[in-house]
C-alpha cells in the first residue's frame, strides 16, 4: 500500500491544492490523509478502487480543516459582553468551580470528549478519530455527559 500511495502523491497534492488553494494548506492536507490512509489501511477493501478512497480522505480532512477553521473565527459573544473579563466576581468563581467538579465527576470517557468536543472545540469525526472510536460512540457519550453535567449542576442553579 505505501508504494501505491507514493504513486499517488502527484495526483493528491494537485487534487489537496484545487481544494485549499495554497500550496501550504495542501502539502498540509496531503500529510494528514497519507496519516489517515496509513492509520486506517485495514478500512480499504481490495476490491474497491484505492485512488478513490485516500481522494475521499483527502476530501473529508479538508471539511474537516473548514469546519475548524469556521468554528475558530466565530465570535461566541458580542465585543461589549468582554468589558468585564478578568474582574471574576466570587459567583463567577464558584460557578467555574462547580462546573470543574461536576467534570471531574464523570467518567473518563465522558471527560475525554467533554474535553475534546466542549471545551478543543474538535468536531464530532475529529474527536472519534483522536479516541479511535465510531462517531456514534462520540455522538452518545457525549449526549450522556452534558446530561450528568446538567443533573449535577441543577442544585448549584436552584441554590442561587
């Protein structure tokens, strides 16, 4: 497979710089999917076409490239809601301490994509390729922990 994929590295990087634009951002998108491509080589199928499966990698890093670079720029709240950043009152305190715990409390797979998909910003295929497990079990544990989350910090909401 890797002499194959060599054979195909021409055809990837005009394909990664007709998708990117700049040359940078392409040989980057190459890396990432030969990465993938190696990583996940049991995936492949004999059968089925292998220039078609790492151009469909080299397709999905960039979405996923996209979505992260959209998810960076996006401004969470207006310039003005900023004014009294670092003046942290003793409520904003103990309600960051609150939510610390309540994290420390869930399981470590729930921590793990808490950390990866709440607080990295990673998306959903992201995390699942980083824990190396399907999207579906990213999907639910993460499901699960916002809801422990929500339960463990109900009585920290009604107390105030």
């Amino acid at each position: 497979m890797q002499d194959r994929l060599c054979e195909l590295l021409p055809r990837l990087r005009r394909f990664a710089r007709a998708l990117a634009g700049d040359p940078g951002d392409a040989d980057d998108l190459v890396q990432i999917a030969l990465e993938r491509a190696l990583v996940r080589s049991a995936q492949w199928r004999p059968g089925e076409s292998l220039e078609a499966w790492v151009f469909g990698i080299v397709r999905n890093a960039w979405i996923d490239e996209l979505r992260a670079r959209r998810r960076r720029h996006q401004v969470f709240a207006p310039e003005e809601a900023g004014e009294h950043v670092g003046a942290a009152t003793v409520d904003g305190q103990a309600a960051a301490i609150s939510v610390r715990a309540a994290v420390s409390r869930l399981t470590p797979e729930q921590r793990e994509v808490v950390a990866l998909v709440l607080v990295e910003g990673l998306a959903y295929r992201e995390a699942a390729a980083v824990l190396d497990v399907p999207i579906g079990t990213v999907t639910s544990r993460l499901a699960r922990a916002r809801e422990a989350l929500q339960g463990m910090l109900e009585g920290y909401d009604r107390g105030r």
